[in-house]
C-alpha cells in the first residue's frame, strides 16, 4: 500500500527525522490560508506539492515554489485539478520553502535475496534512483542491516561518507538514516525513500547563516501483509486513488492481481492459482489475472469474484479450478450459476471442480449447461482453445 507524501512525513517525524512543517490544502482557498501562515512565520518562499501516489511530481509541474500568498493561491489552482500519469490532483502539500544547497537521495529496501534491510544513499539526489542506477551504478552505495543488530552506527556512517558528507553534517545523517531504518521496521514498510535528503542553508535573526539536514520529500510503501499488525495505518490508505478492482476484491477478502492476458482464471489457494496460471501458458495462452478466492468461499464470494474478472475488458474466455476441501463445490457452481444470470457479456467458461460435493457441482452445472472438464489439464487447454476462438 503506498501512502502520500503528507502521511509518510507523519511517519517520518515519529522516528524523530528533521522533517519542515507543513499543511493539507484541498482547495486554493485552503493554500492561501495556509500559505499566509508560512509567510507571517518568516518564509521567504514557499512550496506547493501536488499529492498524488506518482513518482516525479516536480517534472510534471506538480511542485511550484510562490513568493506571496496570492501566488500560492495561482500556483495551488493550476496544481489542485491537474492530471498526473492518470490521476487527479486533489490536495497539496503546502510549506516553507527550503533553501537548498544540495539534493542526495536516501532510501531503504528489502533486499529479498540477501533476507535485509538494505540502505542506500547517493550524492545524485532528487532525480529518480533508477535513473542514477542506469546511468550511473556507482553512485549509488549500499550498506545492509543485519537482522539482529539494525544499522549500526559505523555503517550508517560509511554510507554519509560514501556520498560526501563530514561533520557536523555527517551525525546528524546517521541519526537520519537510523531513523529510516526505524520507520521501516515500526510500519513493516516494504520502501522507505526521502528524495531529496537537501542541506537546507537557514539564516537565524543574528544573520548567520547555518546548514542543516531536511528531508524535503518522503515515500513510503506499507507491506500489505503486515497492515493486520498495524490497524492505524489503514487509515493511510487514499481511497481517491485505490483501483476500484482492488477495493472490490479487498472487500471480498480474495486476492486478485491484474495481468495482461486473455483468460481469466478463479482458483481456490495461492498455489494452485499459480499451477493453473501455468499451464495456460503450458498450453499457448495468457492468464488475465491471478485469483484465489480462498479456502471455504461462499457462492456470494465466487459471484463477486466473477465480476472482477469480467470487468476486464480483455478477458475472452475463463477457466475455473476449484479443488474443494473446505471450499465446497456446490457452493462455488451456486455462485457461478448466479454470475452468469446477471453478467452483460457472453465469455465462453470452462469449469473443473473436484473434491468435496464435486458431484453435486457436477450436476448442478450440467443442469444450467456449463461447459465442464474432468482434468486441469483438459480445462486450460479448452480455455486456451476457447480463448483463441477454436471451437470445441
Ligand atoms: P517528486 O518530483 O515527486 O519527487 O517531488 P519532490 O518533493 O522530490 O520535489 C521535486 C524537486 O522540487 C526537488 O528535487 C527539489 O529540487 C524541488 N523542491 C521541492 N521542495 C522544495 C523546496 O522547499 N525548496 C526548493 N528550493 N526546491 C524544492
Ligand atoms: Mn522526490
């Protein structure tokens, strides 16, 4: 799950990072407000930041600075209603502008293969790391966390060195990139990424100008797996920019993941949703999505699970695999008899159910004239079949 910008920085602050303040403004009387209050406190400038769950923001024109209250207002209007890859803007960031010195990126990653937390950190900063990766590998350094001991000190050190930075800069990175590390392991984060991590050059009232580090922007991607050990987090999650498939298969409690293919499939276990996906490449076709509606799914559920396949506009034929065992056949032909009655489009269907009240099942689909199979392997290749259009 990711989050906004604005929600990441909440989650930021609460590890103890160096994060401006800043304001939610959803209409542009709302920045003028809130961009007057920066302005009385002694902001020279300040930033107006489309929130929307996209990388590069800035390129796109969602990060303008203004000079004056009025400004904001013009910027924020231009802003709030834009199209970014897609989405709507809906609300904005609105802050003190930093005066920045120097752009670096910090991130944190699970590195699946090493089984760590791994921290990386660039003196190439504000412009996306895949692009640095590309062009520029050696940029980018890394330093992995052991599991038992977290980021110590001294790595967390040699990565600020690794991208420039002394003293007293330098512990006050540590002291960041500590907290990243934090913030991923107290949210079970999948990423944690502050890009740019800017010295922001500040003047204090004597007029001495002093440097510290800011972290100016924030992203961060919740494990979904872990969000059940964390109930305040669901809070976090932008319903204006949740895919309403996803939503519709969150509230159904069945995982559903999009593909690219022609033939939708609904299978009961991860496992052999994943065997199935297989042999229909086996066989020359091209899944349309992963489905597992789970163990013991009531027809309700199957019906549901079938509307999210048939929303796809792609889909042109559907194979369903069901191996009952606390998931009953009979329930799941209840639910597919009952898709069908209200379905809008005609999408040729092959089922293969076994297991417990397979029979039942059986005759039930027989009756409402399903198109059945006795294997998995027959199914995928009639669905294969159907799906290119060759008659059975
Ligand atoms: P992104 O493009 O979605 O990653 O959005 P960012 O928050 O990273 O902003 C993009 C760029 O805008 C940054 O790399 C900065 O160069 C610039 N920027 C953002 N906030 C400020 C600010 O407060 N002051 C100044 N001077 N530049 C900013
Ligand atoms: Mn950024």
């Amino acid at each position: 799950m990711k989050i906004q910008e604005a929600d990441a920085k909440s989650l930021l602050l609460a590890q103890g990072l160096p994060v401006p303040s800043w304001t939610v403004a959803r209409s542009p009387a709302e920045v003028g407000t809130a961009a007057e209050t920066y302005f009385r406190a002694g902001a020279a400038r300040v930033v107006v930041k489309a929130q929307v769950l996209v990388g590069g923001r800035g390129k796109a024109g969602g990060v303008k600075l203004a000079g004056s209250p009025q400004e904001a207002v013009e910027v924020g209007s231009r802003i709030l209603g834009m199209d970014i890859k897609g989405i709507t803007v809906r609300k904005v960031l609105v802050g003190a502008a930093v005066d920045i010195v120097k752009e670096y990126y910090l991130g944190a990653i699970i590195d699946r293969a090493a089984r760590r937390i791994t921290l990386m950190a660039s003196a190439e900063g504000g412009v996306e790391i895949e692009e640095v990766a590309r062009q520029n590998p050696g940029a980018i350094h890394r330093v992995s966390a052991d599991p038992l001991l977290g980021l110590l000190p001294f790595q967390a050190r040699s990565l600020g060195l690794a991208i420039g930075l002394r003293d007293p800069l330098l512990s006050s990175f540590v002291a960041i990139a500590q907290g990243l590390f934090a913030a991923m392991k107290a949210n079970d984060a999948d990423l944690v990424e502050v890009n740019p991590l800017v010295i922001a050059s500040e003047s204090g009232a004597d007029g001495k100008t002093t440097q510290r580090l800011l972290c100016i922007d924030a992203k961060i991607t919740l494990d979904d797996s872990g969000l059940s050990r964390h109930p305040k987090l669901e809070a976090l999650r932008d319903l204006d920019e949740e895919d309403p498939t996803d939503a519709e298969a969150r509230r159904l409690g069945i995982n559903f993941i999009h593909l690219d293919g022609t033939i939708g499939c609904m299978v009961n276990g991860a496992g052999l949703a994943m065997t199935t996906m297989d042999l229909v490449k086996h066989y020359g076709g091209e899944p349309a999505n992963f489905l597992d509606v789970g163990g013991g799914a009531r027809h309700e559920t199957v019906r549901g699970a079938m509307g999210l396949i048939l929303a796809d506009p792609n889909v042109n034929a559907i194979l369903v695999n069901i191996f009952g065992g606390i998931t009953r056949g009979d329930e799941v032909a209840e639910g597919l008899i009952e898709a069908r009655a209200e379905q809008a489009r005609e999408v040729p269907m092959v089922v293969r159910i076994v297991g417990t009240n397979a029979a039942e099942a059986a005759e039930m689909l027989r009756k409402a004239n399903f198109v059945t199979a006795a294997s998995l392997d027959e199914a995928a290749e009639q669905a294969v079949a159907l799906s290119k259009g060759v008659a059975q």
